[in-house]
C-alpha cells in the first residue's frame, strides 16, 4: 500500500504540473461512448453473424478502448479532484463517484478478460498458443452480462458526476470568481 500512495502521490505532483483542472471533464465522454459503442456492437454481432465477423471484432476493439480511456480518464479524475473545494457533501459524492468508476473498470475487465478466454482457447496446429486464426471469438453471454453491468455502472457513475457539478457545481466555483470578459467587449 505504501508503494501505491507513493505512486499515487507522484502521479498528482506531476499531473498538477502538466494538466489543467478541466481535464476530467475533457476525457470522461471517450469511455462512456466506446463501452456503449461495445456494447451495441457486441448485441449487433449475436443478430449479423458474417464470416468476417465484423461485430465482433469492432466490440471487442471498442471494449479495448473503452477500458484504456477508462483508465485515463480516471487518472485525470485524480488530478481534477486536487481542485475540488471540499466539504463534507463533496467529499460523499466524490467517493461514490470514485467507488462507481472502480466497479466500472472491474466489470469492464472482467469482460474483456471472459472475451480474450473465448477468443483464444485454443492452439495452433503447430503445438503453441494462437491468438490468431482459431475461428473462436464471439462474444459469449457471461462477457455480455459483465458488459452490461460495465455500462450501466458508466451510466450511474457519468450521472452522478453530471450531478455534482449541475447541483453542487463541483469542480466549477473557479468560474464565479474568474468570469471571462464578455465577448462583445471590443478594445
């Protein structure tokens, strides 16, 4: 645990360097679209079954992405948060967020991983481990049960945080102090 609060502690020292505080917000839509794009593939691939299996390969690179963009998205959340004023209602909110997004990466794995299992369960005809050209690959229920929980925790997880910054503007009390100037104001 130390060795992650010291990497954890790096990474927001860097970060509050490199990033802007709207970070966060600039990232979190690329995981929402690319798991609902997964998905709506994976169901596509179970009704359109071609030989070139076209569903199935664009949901499994879409649940790809979406997992990796989770992943940055969440460490940008990290340096976003360094911002937030606190109060015992953001703090509360936060957390839940928080607790939202790890399940969502959890269910998301534990998609991806059930994928790569049905994807490749077999070897080559050389004997070695094939990742290519076995024929499997379709999603199965459990990978699409896990997704459907990935994205209904992404849903519960982008309301939440749609929530505290539209009710509790989170993440947003710089703008009441830093109001731009008008843009009709002409020098």
């Amino acid at each position: 645990m130390a060795i992650y609060n010291q990497l954890l502690g790096l990474w927001i020292r860097i970060g509050l360097h490199l990033f802007p505080p709207v970070i966060h917000p600039m990232l979190v839509h690329f995981p929402i679209v690319l798991l609902y794009g997964s998905l709506l593939t994976t169901l596509l691939s179970f009704v359109w079954r071609d030989r070139e299996r076209f569903f199935d390969r664009a949901s499994f690179w879409l649940l790809v992405l979406g997992l990796i963009a989770g992943v940055v998205a969440a460490a940008a959340g990290v340096i976003s948060e360094q911002y937030v004023h606190w109060t015992p209602t953001t703090n509360q909110l936060l957390s839940r967020h928080q607790g939202y997004a790890v399940l969502t990466g959890v269910f998301t794995i534990v998609a991806l991983a059930v994928r790569l299992w049905a994807r490749y369960p077999r070897v080559s005809r050389d004997g070695g481990w094939s990742f290519a050209g076995t024929g499997h690959g379709r999603p199965t229920l459990l990978s699409l049960v896990f997704l459907v929980a990935a994205v209904g925790m992404i849903t519960l997880t982008a309301s939440l945080g749609g929530t505290m910054v539209y009710q509790y503007g989170v993440g947003v009390h710089g703008l009441l102090y830093h109001t731009p100037s008008p843009l009709s104001a002409h020098p």
